[in-house]
C-alpha cells in the first residue's frame, strides 16, 4: 500500500521524496488502516459479554454518539452524532455497548443510510427487543469541500424496526432526542 500512496502523490504531481511527505505513504496506509478497523470487528463479540436480563420494557435512549466514517465514493471524512433507542424485550445491553456498535460500522467505508441500517440490524440482532430506532446526523466531507461546496449542510437518517414503526412510539423517540438534532439547539 506504501507504494500504491507514493504513486498516488507522484500522479498529484508531488515529490514523494521531499522532506514533508518522505514518511506520508507510511502514515496515510496506518491512518486508513485506523479510520477503517470496523472490518476486523464481529458485532457479536463486540456485545456478548454485555446483555443482562431485565423484567423492564420502557424505552432505552442514548444520545449523541460521536461518529466518524469515511464515505465510500470520495474516501472523505463525514462525522455527525448517531441517537439509538430500542425497548428492551427481557434483555438490555450494556450502554457502552451501543455506541462500540455504533462504531464497528461507522469505522468502514460507509453510506449513512446503510450506516444506520447496520446499527438497527445490530442491536436486533443481539438482544431481540420489541424494537430499535436509530437516527444518524452528519455532516459530509465530499459535499462540504467539494461540488456543491455547501458548509451548513447535514443529512440525518433513520431506522425504526419493530415496535417503532408505530406512529406513538417513533414520536416518542423523535421527540425525546430532538432538543439533540442540529435544528432545534
């Protein structure tokens, strides 16, 4: 991959061979191997130490989850908050859980809404519940700094499976997080 960059910054008509980018193959491949690590990651190891029988059914909510991914067209940043909520159906995960799984998918070369999906499908996956909604806002790199060039933008997405398709709880949810969503701070 050290190669593959260096010809990289040859073709960007850049000297690979002066002294600010001598090592930049070197940490370009250690970055993205960073930035896209979610690969390595079974979403079932990631929570199976982590899920607790519980009699409550009420409605779990964590907020503002830092995200960063890359957008698999360009290869360019975008980061944004992701909010998960889900009524446990007898077993609950540990809160940090949520938000490694949040990023076992945010740390691949990701579209939003499949991104959000993911997490969704996650969570009922692990622990079955009646239901989980995700919703994921973020700013886009390649929108922001390139084409369109607009600054203030963000997309938001969302996922309600179960038990959140039903038009009061999905309501619930959106009203419980929406102080959170960049509009309404």
């Amino acid at each position: 991959m050290d190669k593959l960059i260096r010809e990289f910054l040859v073709g960007l008509g850049e000297d690979p061979d002066r002294e600010g980018l001598k090592r930049t193959p070197e940490r370009v491949v250690d970055a993205f191997k960073f930035l896209t690590h979610g690969y390595s990651l079974d979403p079932a190891e990631v929570v199976k130490d982590a899920i607790f029988t519980v009699e409550a059914n009420h409605m779990v909510i964590v907020k503002d989850i830092e995200i960063y991914s890359l957008c698999e067209h360009h290869l360019l940043p975008f980061t944004g908050r992701c909010h998960i909520g889900y009524i446990p159906n007898g077993r609950v995960l540990g809160v940090s859980k949520l938000a490694r799984l949040a990023d076992v998918f945010a740390r691949r070369l990701q579209l939003q809404e499949r991104l959000t999906n993911q997490i969704a499908d996650a969570i009922m996956t692990a622990i079955e519940p009646e239901g989980v909604a995700v919703v994921i806002e973020a700013q886009h790199l390649c929108m922001m700094m390139r084409g369109v060039e607009k600054q203030n933008s963000s997309m938001i997405t969302s996922a309600m499976l179960g038990v959140f398709n039903a038009n009061t709880t999905r309501n619930e949810f959106l009203q419980l997080i929406k102080g959170h969503l960049t509009g309404n701070r």
